[in-house]
C-alpha cells in the first residue's frame, strides 16, 4: 500500500515538474517574442531618428543658405539663432548678433514701430508684417520687409518667435524716385497747362483727368467717356482730320501728334496740341494714352508775332518807299540845281556867240560850262552807283570819296587797314553806303574842318568817322540814330549783326563807331 501510494506521488511529482517546464517554456517563448518586437521597434526608431537627422540637416542647409535673413527671438526679444544671410545684412559677426535685441539693429524713427510689431506678434499669435529701416553696425542704412510669426510652447520648449527680414532697399528707393517723377510730371503738366488721357481700345472708352477739364475747356458735364463723344467736342472744322489721324494712328500703332481747336460753353475757341503713342503690354488690353496740353497763349503769341512781322514788313515797305522817294528827289534836286542850271547857261552863251564880236571868248565859257556839268554829273553818278567800287574796291572808293568831298575848308583824310584783300561786292558797297552816310551827316551837322575815315578789316570789319566840330550833346543814343539820318545805317547793319557806337561832346567833336560781322564767302 505504502509503496503504491510512493508511486503515485512520485507520478504526480513528475506531472508537476513537466508542467513547470512548459509553462517555463511558454514564458520563453513570450520572452523571445518581446525581443524580436523590442528588436523590430528599435530599428523603426533607429529609422525615424536618421530621417530626422537627414530632415534636420536639410533644414539647417536651407536655414543657413537662404536668401534672406531669419532670426529667432525668444519672448523677451533676445536673438537666440541667426542665419547667414541675416547675419551679412547686419555686417557683423554672429556672436555680435546672438543674445542681443534686434530692435537695436533699427533705426531709432522706426522703433516704435517695430515694439508694435513686436507687440502684437507675442499678444495676438498671428502673422505680423512691418516696413522698418535698419542699422547694420557698419552705419548701412537699409529698407526691409519684416514678417513674423509666433511658435507656441511644445511640453518643455518656451515660446519663441520666428522672424523673417527681407532687404527691399532698392524697390523702395525705386519708389521714391517714382514718386518724385510722378510728383514733377504733375508739376510740369500743372504749369504747362497740360494734362493726361487715354484710350481703351478693346472697348474705346476715353478717360481724361481734371486739367483737361480745366486747362482745355473739355466741358465736363458733356462728355460721357466715350470716344466719339470726345471727337464731337472738337471743333467741327478740326473734326474729320482729328478723327483721320486717331484711326490712322491706331491702325499703323504709330504716334500721334496734332493741333485742334475745342469751343467752350461761353463761345470763346482753346488750342489744344494732342500727343500720344499706343502701349501693349501682355496680360493687359492695349492702350492708347498721351497728354493734351493747352496752347492758346502760344497761338495767340504766335498770331500776335505774326502782326507784328507784318507791321514790321509793312514799315519797311514804307520806309523804302520813303528813302526811295527822298532819294529821287535828291538826284532830282542835283540835276535841277546842278546839271540843269549849267546847260541852261550853256545854251544863252551859245545863243549869243553868233552876235557877239568875239566869239571865241564866248566859245571858251562854254567849254567851262560843259567841263563843270561833266563833273557834276560824274559827282551824281558817283553818289548813285560809283563804278570804281566795282573795278577797283573799297579802298580805292573811299579814298576817291575823300577825294572828291574834300574842300578848302574842309579837309577828309583816310586811314585804311588790311583791305587789299576784296569782300563780296554787296558787302563792301554797304559799307561804302555807311561811310558814305556818315560823312555827308558830319559835313551837314557838325561844321568841322577835319573828318577822318577809318576801317580796319580783321575778323570783324570796324568803321569809324571822327570830327573836330562842334558836336552835341548826348540824351538818347536812339533819338539820335534816327533824328541824324541813321536809320538806313541800323537796317544795313542787322545784316550783318552789327553795331553803331555814337560818343560825341560840345566843343570837342562826334566819334561814330560801327562794328560789322562778315562771315567768309
């Protein structure tokens, strides 16, 4: 019995023993599991930790390598992390950077607006956007834009703020000199009574700003932007032409360029000069646009100058006529005093040499006679149209006409310098013709015993006739000029852009100076 129930534990011990080793099995088995698991999750982690190396080295090239400069501020405002190009913006090194403000970096008007970027950053969690000038630590002043944006806290990370700055110096200072540009056009469309308009030619709507309305009488409560409305306010005899030529212009896309006349509501007629090119720009519909400017003054100058001219042709006309006339009446004068009066004694000593007993004596005085009316009239012919000047030139003719007007009691001398060179016959007869005047003036008006002629020929031709009369006294030289006779002197000389100087005083004498510019044959 005792050995029977020994048996049967010693079965029951080694069931025991058999479970154990399963369940020591099993739990080797879970063991061996959990490792291939732990195994499986620590190479997925290995994974992910490389791709977050690979991601963050990615991030910091493209942090450090981007074109702009970012920083990142913690809540107090303090740099905490900057890139390159941050770094190259505010021309300094990175230790100079790093745990400063960057509102020191700004230049001080423009502080304030940065705290209230700053500010508002931190307080509303959103985007935030600034235009600021900055300092670099050089003294650059530069333009940026500012954008940022606030990170929120991540378990044991503090808030921070990522900033990103972008250098727009240049499209600012682009934009002043836009500005300025436009400001001056303005100015100059303002003063030039001028102003702008263009012309849509997908829909031909016809837009024009306030100066025309001011300047070019475009009456505003008649024109409805339409184009054929703008035609129908010009004036109708401009109309068609100005129409041509827009249709024209359009067409070929070629430049315009016109004068027409516009009548406003009181009646009164505006000149206005229309100017303009087409523009075709992609993504945009074509335009047609110019300024109209208002040139009513201008017409009106140039009509003006035009009655002027004519006033001046017409005085011209006149004088001419006049110095015609007076010249007739002098030759008419000489022949009748001079020439006349000889022959007419010519012809009583002939009558009476057949009665009188010694006709040769009678012979003898008219052959006085004829000699003193040939010289008479070779002097008339020689005041007219002196042959010498042609043959012979300038010199020589005023030396014969000091020759000649020289008297017994008054005595012409010449001092003639670099002429032997000859100038164009026109130019050398109106200088004989202004000597001519001015010593005939001297011999009438001064009562002078001495005149002196003198021209020297350089660049410029310089005349001048000096007396030892009695001269005058000097109140306005352009009385004088005329009221001595010298008007013919000043139309001679506009010819050749001349000038007259007259210096004369009682008791001593008339110097008259004229200067000539002869340009070169």
């Amino acid at each position: 019995m005792k050995i029977k129930t020994a048996h049967i534990d010693l079965i029951n011990a080694t069931s025991e023993v058999s479970l154990n080793e399963l369940r020591l099995q099993k739990v080797l088995e879970e063991l061996h599991l959990h490792q291939a698991e732990l195994e499986m999750q620590n190479d997925e982690l290995r994974i992910a930790n490389e791709k977050l190396e690979l991601q963050q080295l990615k991030f910091s090239g493209i942090y450090d390598l981007a074109p702009i400069g970012y920083y990142i501020l913690n809540k107090e405002g303090l740099v905490s992390e900057v890139n390159n190009a941050g770094i190259l913006l505010l021309e300094t090194g990175k230790g100079n950077v790093i745990g400063n403000r960057l509102q020191s970096f700004v230049a001080p008007e423009y502080r304030d607006v940065y705290h209230v970027f700053f500010r508002e950053l931190i307080n509303s969690g959103k985007k935030q956007s600034r235009q600021l000038k900055m300092l670099s630590r050089k003294g650059r002043e530069f333009y940026v834009q500012m954008e940022g944006i606030l990170v929120a806290a991540v378990r044991s990370l503090s808030i921070q703020c990522d900033i990103a700055v972008i250098d727009i110096t240049e499209r600012v200072e682009a934009e002043k000199v836009l500005a300025k540009t436009k400001e001056r056009l303005e100015l100059a469309l303002e003063a030039s009574s001028s102003g702008t308009w263009e012309l849509e030619l997908d829909t031909m709507k016809f837009y024009l700003d306030e100066f025309n309305y001011q300047t070019c009488a475009i009456p505003g409560g008649r024109f409805d932007g339409r184009y054929q409305t703008f035609i129908g306010l010009i004036h109708p005899d401009d109309r068609l032409d100005v129409d041509h030529q827009f249709r024209v212009a359009l067409n070929n896309q070629q430049s315009i360029d016109l004068v027409c006349r516009f009548d406003n509501q009181s009646g009164n007629t505006r000149f206005a000069s229309i100017r303009g090119h087409v523009i075709i720009e992609p993504g945009h519909p074509n335009r047609f646009v110019g300024i109209m400017m208002d040139i009513t003054a201008k017409k009106d100058l140039e009509q003006e100058a035009i009655r002027i001219k004519q006033e001046q042709q017409r005085n011209i006309a006149l004088a001419t006529i006049h110095a015609e006339e007076n010249e007739r009446s002098r030759i008419s004068e000489a022949l009748h005093d001079g020439v006349s009066q000889l022959l007419y004694g010519i012809r009583i000593k002939l009558g009476t040499v057949l009665d009188s007993g010694s006709p040769v004596e009678e012979m003898r005085d008219v052959y006085k006679l004829l000699d003193m009316a040939v010289l008479e009239t070779r002097n008339i012919s020689f005041e007219l149209a002196p042959a010498i000047l042609n043959d012979f030139g300038l010199r020589a003719t005023v030396e014969e006409m000091a020759r000649r007007l020289t008297t017994p009691k008054m005595l012409i001398k010449t001092r003639l310098t670099r002429l032997n060179e000859r100038m164009a016959l026109p130019v050398e007869s109106n200088i004989f013709r202004i000597l001519q005047e001015l010593v005939n003036n001297a011999m009438k008006h001064s009562e002078a015993n001495l005149i002196t002629i003198e021209v020297k020929k350089n660049k410029r031709v310089e005349l001048s006739v000096s007396d030892n009369g009695k001269g005058f006294k000097i109140v306005k030289p352009e009385d004088i000029a005329s009221g001595s006779g010298l008007s013919s002197i000043r139309n001679r000389l506009s010819l050749y852009n001349g000038s007259i100087d007259i210096d004369s005083k009682p008791g001593i004498g008339t110097l008259i100076k004229v200067t000539l510019e002869i340009r070169p044959e």
